[in-house]
C-alpha cells in the first residue's frame, strides 16, 4: 500500500460522503486548533444544483490568466481523491497530500475525541477532506481559494469559510430529502454561503429561488448581480472543438471568446464564471483586461463533464446525476456530435431520482438510441444493473434495448460493439448517470490508451 492509500484509507474509514452531518461546530473547533486556515486567504464560494465544477474551473482558469496562485476544491473526485485539492489547476501531489495529513491528524483526533464525549459522530470523510483542504491551501499559499460546496450551503463543512464572492449556479431539485422539495427552500439553503461584506452572484434561478437570493443579499447590504439582469450572455456560435462567445458581463462587454467545452450550459457556467471574476477583481466597476479573458478561457478544461476519452467511435462521458443534467447535456450532445446512432452506458447512485434519469434519458434520446447499456460502479452506494433494468423498463425502454452487465469491461466492449455495428461511421457512445462511474470507465479507456 502506498502512502497516498494509506492516507485515503484512513479518510475512508470516517463516515462515507452520503451520511451528512447538518453541523458546523466541529469544523469551526478544528480551524480553531489549526489556526484558522479558513481564513488565509480570500475565498470565492460556489454552490447550486448544477454547473458547479465547471464554473469553478473557469474561474479558476481566468484568476490564473490573471497571474494570481489559486487553490480549488471541488468534490467528488473522477479517479484520485487528490484530484479535490488543486494548486495552480493541477491536482496536490500525493506528497503534500500525505504530508500534511500526517500533521493535522492528531489535531482531527482531539476534534473526534470531544465529539465523543458529547455522544455526536465523529468527523466524517468530508469534514476531515475538507479540513485537509484548508490546511494544504494555508501551506502552500495560494493567492485565492475557489472552493465548492459539497451539499447545500448553511451547514456544508465548505461554510466555514467567509466568502468575498459567492456563487450560485443553476438551483434545481435534487437532495430534496435533505435540502427541501421546491427551489424556494432549496435556495434557503445555499444561500447560507452568503456572508456580511460579501458579494452575490447568481445564474438565472426559478422565482421562488431567486426571490430567497435577493432579499438575503438586501438583508446583508451586499453588492448583487444576476444572470440578464446584470450580465448575459450576448452570442453563442458552436465552433470545432467547442464554442465562440460574446459576454456581457457587469463592467464590458467581451468578444471572441473560445471555450473548448460544449453546450449551452457551459456557455452560462462561463458567463457566470466571468462576472464573479469581475466582482472579485474589481467589485463588478472595472473591465477585465479581454486578452487574459480570453487566455483564461481558452485554457479553461472540465474532465468527465462532456468530455471525449475515444475516437472511433467517439465515446463520450459526462457526469450528469439528476434530470435537469440529463437534459442539459442531451441539448449539447445533439449540437456538437453528428450521431446518427448512439448508444448509452448508464449507472446510478442510489440517493439520486434513478427513475427520473431513466426517463429524461427516454425523451432525449429516443430517437437515437435503440441500445442502453445498464451497469453500475464499484461504488457501494451504486444501483445494481438488475434493479436499473427494472427502473429503465419502467419508465419506458424496451426489455430488447437493454444490456446488463456488472462487469465494466463487458460495458465498454458491448457499448463500443453495438456503436461501430452500424453501416455509417456515425455512432458513438455516452457514459452518464454518475461521477463514479465515468471516473471508472475514464480510466479504463485512458489506460487502454
């Protein structure tokens, strides 16, 4: 075993990602016994439903353009748990990562001990991942920390942290168990992000979400800005490779702006990445140099978010859990992919709206698809084939459509067959339902490669 999955092991062994505890007292103690790396330097807070990641890469992508050393978290993670703390846009190396484990561990040990005491749980794997994170942004330093919530917003471990931009993307049900069951009480909860001297930015939201957004950005006095009322998105051309933008963000207007990601959504992460680089830089009054806009941009990258991992055929993963992602990705699938046939891999975590991924999938895809493959990654927390196979039929797949395997060669090897079996050159394949299973089969196919 290597030091690194001595390290993950450890992590592992905590409560896993799924069992939340709705609780800030033992993040807010273990900053305090290590010195408040929270508050090292300043922070741009992400939550929403969807869109997350990617915009946190962008604007990560265009503080760099702008010289600044940034730290990003973001979870999950596709392959390596390192891949949740990046320096400079590169995962921490598994040095660092061990290293500076080792040194808060005895501290995360007093925080587990007088959790005990109380009769509460102790840390969770997100907690201690999250702690871990601050500690290695505090030890490197980074210039600004772009950090993302894991679940919600008021009492995600991330919100310790006291953010000088906070950003919300696209609020659509999901975890309704747990954050509420319409939009307006969803955005309640991510709200919570939103702290005294701070500065909101918003995607376009439901009414009832953006009716929480703004009366909580009046109650602070803090500066807002939302998607169309205060900046938008003017022009968007599909291009080779991806697609050439023209925003209008709060201070200029930019143009010529390549993005080498697909689809309308990335389009909106990137215009809402841009204003809250402009809040941050410049409290939305002052115009961003175009050149490093663009730069930043041009650099900016999303693994597992509809990202080609093969040619011929193409295969196509992305990471979409809910059915607004199901949808959103379907529209950019059908803009920037000439399929003619296609065929879908798909596995689901239990905690996620299997039944209404299975459907969205229906009414996107129908007329492309005659082939579904159903599977499932080495994720506990994953759906069996069998029971998906249930779930498809349900929802309207044809029992002769469907492929069950558990096996994730078998997967890749029926996919790939029923892709190239056409007469044309125009069939592919699209890896969805889970971040982990796409983490998996990336990595089988790059191994492969």
């Amino acid at each position: 075993m290597s030091e690194l999955q001595r390290v993950y092991a450890e992590l592992l062994a905590r409560a896993p990602e799924n069992k939340i505890e709705p609780r800030m007292e033992p993040m807010f103690r273990a900053m305090e016994i290590l010195g408040e790396p929270n508050k090292a330097c300043p922070v741009i807070h992400l939550t929403g439903t969807n869109g997350k990641t990617s915009t946190a890469r962008m604007i990560e992508s265009l503080l760099r353009a702008h010289d600044l050393r940034t730290g990003r978290y973001s979870s999950p993670h596709l392959i390596s748990v390192t891949e949740r703390i990046s320096i400079d846009g590169e995962p921490v190396d598994d040095e660092t990562f061990v290293r500076i484990w080792d040194e808060i561990s005895p501290y995360l040990d007093l925080v587990d001990a007088e959790l005990a005491e109380r009769g509460e749980n102790r840390l969770t794997y997100f907690e201690a991942v999250t702690i871990l994170g601050f500690a290695i942004f505090a030890d490197a330093p980074v210039d600004v920390l772009i950090l993302e919530v894991g679940l919600g917003g008021i009492t995600d471990a991330t919100n310790v942290a006291d953010a000088a931009v906070s950003v919300i993307t696209p609020i659509s049900l999901d975890h309704t168990d747990l954050l509420g069951d319409t939009p307006g009480l969803i955005a309640e909860e991510k709200v919570g992000i939103l702290k005294p001297g701070g500065y909101l930015i918003s995607a376009v939201q439901p009414v009832d979400a953006a009716d929480v957004l703004l009366a909580r950005a009046r109650e602070l006095e803090v500066p807002y800005g939302f998607e169309t009322l205060d900046f938008k998105l003017l022009e968007r051309k599909v291009a080779v490779g991806g697609q050439l933008l023209e925003i209008e963000g709060q201070a200029a207007r930019y143009d010529e702006i390549f993005l080498p990601l697909y689809g309308a959504h990335q389009a909106q992460n990137a215009t809402l990445a841009l204003a809250a680089v402009e809040a941050f830089l410049g409290g939305g009054e002052r115009e961003l140099n175009v050149e490093l806009v663009r730069q930043g941009f041009a650099d900016a990258t999303s693994p597992g978010r509809l990202e080609m991992v093969r040619s011929a055929p193409t295969v196509l993963v992305d990471a979409g859990h809910n059915p607004d992602g199901i949808r959103v990705t379907a529209q950019a699938v059908k803009e920037s992919f000439g399929f003619s046939r296609l065929v879908l891999m798909v596995g689901i975590l239990q905690e996620k709206d299997a039944a209404g991924m299975l459907y969205q999938l229906r009414e996107e895809y129908g007329d492309l698809v005659d082939d579904l493959c159903l599977t499932q990654s080495s994720s506990p927390r994953a759906i069996p084939a069998g029971e998906l196979a249930t779930l498809a039929v349900e929802a309207g797949w044809p029992e002769a459509d469907l492929h069950i395997t558990e096996d994730l060669e078998d997967a890749i090897e029926w996919s790939v067959g029923r892709a190239e079996a056409g007469d044309d050159l125009a069939g592919g394949v699209l890896v969805t339902g889970s971040i982990t299973l796409v983490g998996e089969i990336s990595l089988l196919l790059k191994g492969r490669e």
